[in-house]
C-alpha cells in the first residue's frame, strides 16, 4: 500500500470521528439539561439524636401477645430461609461474614455475639433482645437501629412476624416465656 492510499484510509477515519464529536456537540445543544440546583438526589432524614426511633414504626393492630400465641414456627422456619442468606440459624454455627447468629438471640444482649460487623448504634444499645424488640426490629430494622448495617426493609405483615419470632424462641434455648 502506497501513502497515497493509507492517507484516503486515515482521512476517511478522522473524517467520521470528526463527525461522530460534530453530531454528539449538535444534539446536546438539542437536548440540553437544566443545570441542578443542588447535586444529588434528597433522602429521608435519620432519626435526630441518634436515639431508637421506635415510635416510627406503627403498632400492629392487634397485641404482639396475641399474635404469638396463635403464632406457627413451622411457619416462622419457612420465612426465615431468607434470613438465612446472611445469618446462621444452628445454635454453635460460627457467624457469617453478613450477619450474627440467630440460634438463641431472644433474650440474648443486642450486639453481644462474636460477629464483629454490628454497626456503633447497637453495640451501644446495652439492652437484651425481647419480643417487642424483635417484633419492632423486624417490621423495619432501619427505624429500631439508626445507622444500621441490616439490609433486610422489613416485614409488614404482623403475623408472618410473630410465625417468625416464634421460630426464633424455638432456637433459642434460653429464652422467657412468651408475654401473657
């Protein structure tokens, strides 16, 4: 190949490259965006204080006590394959790198495993896991714990809650008695 032609070759290359940039400067200008206000996009706001927001979440209608006495952990079992994906359900399991163990967590201290991924918030909790806590912890994990690590949104529905700390309080051996 001659220059002659390997300079038709780099023209005709240079050319369309020059004319791809030409047409993507001509259709911005077409298609311009509003410059932003302020970068970003706005979140919902933590809870102030750093405190549980618990009061964020709403009360079921009908009492946690009832819920649990009619409560199935068989039931409980199937929905907390889920959690699984993160936790260790097999009381002396060792923790995964996702989650703690949940074997014997109902009546246990919050924050109190070898897990070594508990987020600033719950290790300082200093309060020992009850019903009202894991039912109020599983509707929404973020509204209990601000700043918590649980990627988990929740469970809305009260009695697939109560089938699951059902199942919970069958693993855990040291566990109180269910409310009255």
């Amino acid at each position: 190949m001659d220059s002659f032609e390997f300079n038709k070759i780099a023209g005709a290359v240079l050319g369309t490259l020059l004319f791809v940039m030409g047409l993507g400067i001509f259709s911005d200008s077409l298609f311009a965006h509003a410059k932003l206000v302020k970068p970003g996009y706005d979140l919902p706001a933590a809870a102030e204080g750093g405190a549980p927001a618990a009061a964020a979440v709403t009360a079921p209608s009908v009492p946690l006590p009832e819920l649990l006495a009619k409560a199935d952990p068989t039931k409980g079992a199937a929905l907390a394959k889920q959690c699984a994906t993160c936790h260790t359900l097999e009381k002396g399991a060792a923790p995964k790198p996702t989650g703690p163990d949940l074997a014997g967590v109902v009546g246990r201290k919050m924050g109190s495993t070898s897990f070594g991924g508990y987020s600033d918030t719950m290790k300082g909790m200093g309060k020992t896991w009850t019903y009202e806590d894991l039912n109020t912890f599983i509707t929404k994990p973020s509204a209990f714990v601000a700043g918590t690590k649980m990627g988990f949104a929740g469970e809305k529905d009260p009695a697939k809650r109560a089938d699951i700390i059902a199942f919970l309080k069958s693993i855990s051996p040291d566990a109180p008695a269910l409310p009255k």
